[in-house]
C-alpha cells in the first residue's frame, strides 16, 4: 500500500499540538531518559515504541475506564487505547526530531497507529503501539509491517493510506467527550 501525506510538508509531521503535547516537561523527561541508551534515532524509535507498547497497558486489556488522549496524559496515568497510545508514541518520536504521523484502520471501528520517516529512509514505515496480548504480536519493523491486526481479504477491513499530521478530527473528539472507556465504544467512529 502506499501511504499518502495529508500534508506535503515533511515539518507538518514534528508539529505539536493539543494531542501531540512533545514540548509537556513529561514528555521531554521520559524522551531525555530513553534516548540514554540509545546509539541512533532508529535504536531511539525502536526502545520507544517497545516502551510504549509494552509499559503502558491498553485500556481494554487491562479493564480500565478512564480515557486519555492527550501523550502527557497518557505518559502520566499509564493507559490508553490504540489512539491514546499512537498520540503518546507520536509525541515521543516527535520530541527526538523524528517525523511520525498519524494514520488509521478500520477494523469494526477505528484503529489507530503511526507511521514513522526514520533519517536516511525515505518512506513510511507504519508501527502499531497497541499492545500484545495472546494472538497479537506487534513488532518494531522497517521493512515488513509487524501490526497488531491486518486487514482480512473479503472483509469490510480496510487500511486507510492518508498519513495525518494532527489526530482525525472524528477520533479526537470522541476520545475528549467520552467519560469513560465503554461511553467511548459508543462513540468511536466506524470509518474515516
């Protein structure tokens, strides 16, 4: 598939905004500390995205209502859904000068993930922060999609190719208005 740029400049993609909050002090912090370790910005991408797949639990997965979907507070109360988390994965790449956008696919309802322009790459290489769990398995990878889910051949599934800047308006606003996880079911859109 190939993936189109909502915007055709490449700044677009290391922007800040409400959601994507790079410059909030605990966003800054937690880059600073995982950019310790690491010997390159793909090594940097690669413990991030472990970090925020890994260290913060999915909602879902873990039976917790409370929604975010601002990257510093999901950084901060340590959960989120597929969109909180892209936002905060985002946010973390972007801190470092890395340009990552955010992109979608429908499975049921809206899925969210990013994609990311390592230095030297050239393209997109699109990741999924969601969270393992038995039968899911995302990877960090360049050169082969590792995501969550794939999109089933004769399904309704489809993998939305627009790479946005800023998160889709619809999924936005259904994260800031719901008030609790099973109020934000309700509300996620279905299709972009």
């Amino acid at each position: 598939m190939e993936l189109i740029q909502q915007n055709p400049e490449l700044a677009a993609y290391l922007a800040v905004d409400e959601a994507i909050d790079h410059e909030h002090p605990l966003v800054r912090e937690t880059a600073g500390r995982l950019r310790t370790d690491a010997a390159d910005a793909y090594a940097y991408a690669k413990a991030v995205f472990e970090f925020v797949r890994d260290t913060i639990p999915h909602s879902h997965d873990a039976g917790d209502m409370r929604v975010t979907w601002r990257a510093s507070d999901v950084l901060e109360q340590r959960t989120g859904i597929c969109h909180a988390k892209a936002h905060a994965l985002t946010a973390l790449l972007r801190a470092e000068g890395i340009p990552t956008a955010l992109c979608y696919q429908r499975l049921g309802v809206v899925h969210g993930l990013v994609a990311v322009q390592l230095p030297g790459q050239g393209r997109w290489s699109r990741q999924d922060p969601r969270g393992n769990k038995p039968g899911v398995d995302a990877q960090f990878s360049l050169d082969v999609e590792r995501l969550a889910f794939s999109v089933q051949p004769g399904s309704n599934d489809v993998d939305y190719p627009v790479l946005y800047a800023a998160p889709h308006p619809a999924v936005l606003q259904a994260l800031q208005t719901a008030s609790d996880r099973e109020s934000l079911w309700l509300q996620l859109p279905t299709e972009l």
